[in-house]
C-alpha cells in the first residue's frame, strides 16, 4: 500500500499530503480495509463491509478522475449511505448532504423492516 500512496504523491501533484482530495482518498482506503483505523467498524468491519472498489484502492488518478477534487465544506459521501465506494455511488458531499442521506436510508430501512408499505 505504501508504494501505491507514494507513487500516487509523486505523480499527481499532491506530494505533501495536504490536499483535502488526497487525505480524503487515503482515508476512505484505511477505514475501508484496515483493522486498525478508527472508523473501519464502521466500513470494512460492518455487516455487510463497505468496500472501495480496486480501481480506486489501486489508483488516486482513477479516484480524482471520476469524483474530481474535492470542494470546499465537503466530504466523500455515498448515496443513502450504503452501498461501496465507488464509481456512481460516491461523491463530494456536505455535512447537510450527508445527514440527509442517513435520514433517507433510515426511512427505507425501517419501511422494508415493516414490509415494504409506504
């Protein structure tokens, strides 16, 4: 994974790590696949496991190229929540965004949880 992170660095500009789209890509990655970072239970750890697809883990080019920089006051999002980091399911979103993604995912969750009536 170092190698990946450092040769991302090199190649696209974002050699000191201070990009908000490259802290962003690392950190979807770690809480994704490593045990020891403090948001896996949440992602890799969960039942079932969010999942960052091999073109993104393998590639910050592939990642800036289908969710471009990262803009201001957001974070990367998926829709209703659920679903794997990936091309079509995640984007730069904000805070309010987001929360109203959780709410929505909430509400069908608990409206399959009672059979599926509106």
């Amino acid at each position: 994974m170092e190698s990946l992170v450092s040769l991302a660095k090199i190649k696209h500009g974002h050699a000191n790590g201070d990009s908000p789209t490259y802290r962003s890509w690392v950190s979807a990655i770690q809480r994704c696949t490593n045990p020891n970072s403090t948001g896996y239970k949440f992602y890799g750890g969960a039942t079932p496991p969010v999942k960052i697809c091999s073109r993104w883990r393998e590639s910050f080019q592939a990642f800036l190229d289908d969710v471009g920089l990262r803009k201001p006051n957001t974070s990367l999002g998926r829709i209703l929540d659920m679903g794997n980091y990936e091309k079509g399911n995640a984007f730069w979103m904000t805070k309010k965004e987001q929360t109203l993604a959780q709410m929505n995912k909430r509400a069908l969750l608990k409206q399959a949880a009672q059979g599926g009536a509106a």
